[in-house]
C-alpha cells in the first residue's frame, strides 16, 4: 500500500485507487481463496493462516512462509503465520500489547481481522530511529492517524530533502512528503514545541491535521506563524 503525500487538511492514501484493483483479493499475491473473518479463529487450513488486503472488507486464507517478524516482504506470502506484510516488512498480528515483542511495541493498527503491531520508533531521526541495524523509522498513514513504522534499510527512498514528491515512502528517513498533490516536497519531520527541533533556515514545525501514537507530529515548513 503506498500512501500519498500528506496535504495540510486532506490525507490521501489507498493503493486500491492507484492501481485500479477492483477485487482486492484478486490482486492479493499468494492468496489460496478461502475467505476468513478473524486472525485468530484457526479457520483457515493447515499451514496457511488469516490476513488482510488493504481494501477488502475480510480477510483471505494464504500460503504461510516461516519469516520471523520484521522480516522483509515484497507481497503476502512472504510473510509467516499471524502475520501481514506491510511497508516492506512482515508485522505480527495481535489482540495485546504483549504479543507485540522486539522491536515491535504496540498493537495499534487495525483491520477488519484483527489489529498488528506497529514500532515506537523516532518519525523524525535521520538514522534508524530506534528500528536497530538495516532498518529506518517512516510515517505511515493510516486516514484518520498515523502510525510509525520500521522498514527495511533503504524502503524510504532516495528523494533528496525538499526534491518533489508523490508517496510518503519516497522521502528517506526523517523527512516526510508534504504539500498538494502536485507540489509536495520532501520536508524535515519534526515534534511540535520539542526542542533542540531540527528546523532550520526559518522554517517552523507546524503539527500535521493527524496524530502519532496520540501525540502531534509536524514538518518543518519555510515561513510558518
């Protein structure tokens, strides 16, 4: 799922309408079919288990790999058993926090099968944000809030700060896209009113229309009051 840039007041994201997938079980690699409600109510076949494409209203039976957690993933079956391939990596489901271990910290991200886990990690460092080794810290758009996820070393891109443009995970770690749709750039993510903030060159951290784990989140913009 790749998500749009991040307007002032609208968020945009849904891979469904950038690609023009009208079955999004059809378009759901490694699926075997079987439709499925629940994560965790064992209805799905031996070795295979419950997940979820981004705009489907259930959930679909799928072959299951024996990827650990965080693991990298191009599509669903790369991913193992209770678990969801999401921003590059495979993300565990979950019903408590407390399935949520390692690296990954909080159950948080809903679906209609069930939620999956999601990293406290640092939206706005330049390193890996507390991800660990080969992994970077990005904001992950959620509609109405946003998550924090640790991707795959190099997942975020390339786009160089303030170069134009379109998908949240073009901009490297510590930048987020922000701007219409046709003018978005890739601009230093920061917490409103923490300080040392990384805004320079009088730019201001101006809070972003969604929150983080309860908590704003902002970019620096040139000019801001």
């Amino acid at each position: 799922m790749r998500a749009l840039a991040l307007p002032a007041l609208v968020l945009l994201s849904g891979c469904q309408l950038l690609l023009g997938i009208e079955d999004p079980v059809a378009g759901m690699v490694g699926a075997d079919g079987d439709a499925c409600s629940d994560v965790f109510d064992d209805s799905c076949p031996e070795n295979q288990t419950c997940d979820w494409y981004s705009g489907a209203e259930t959930g679909t039976c799928r072959r299951a790999s024996s990827a650990l957690a965080l693991a990298p993933c191009a599509s669903a079956v790369d991913c193992g058993l209770d678990q969801h391939c999401e921003a590059g990596a495979c993300r565990t489901y979950c019903e408590l926090e407390t399935d949520c271990t390692g690296v990954e910290d909080d159950c948080h991200v809903e679906t209609p099968i069930g939620k999956y886990c999601d990293t406290r990690c640092d939206v706005t460092a330049t390193d890996d944000g507390g991800c660990g080794p080969g992994r970077e810290c990005l904001l992950w758009n959620l509609d109405t809030e946003f998550a924090s996820m640790c991707t795959p070393a190099g997942y975020g891109g390339d786009v160089t700060p303030l170069g134009a443009c379109v998908y949240l995970e073009e901009c490297g770690p510590g930048y987020i896209c922000y701007g219409a749709v046709d003018n978005a750039h890739c601009r230093r993510g920061c917490i409103p009113g923490v300080e040392p903030s990384p805004c320079t060159d009088g730019t201001t951290c101006v809070a972003l229309s969604n929150d983080l784990h309860g908590s704003p989140v902002g970019v620096c913009v040139p000019g801001a009051r």
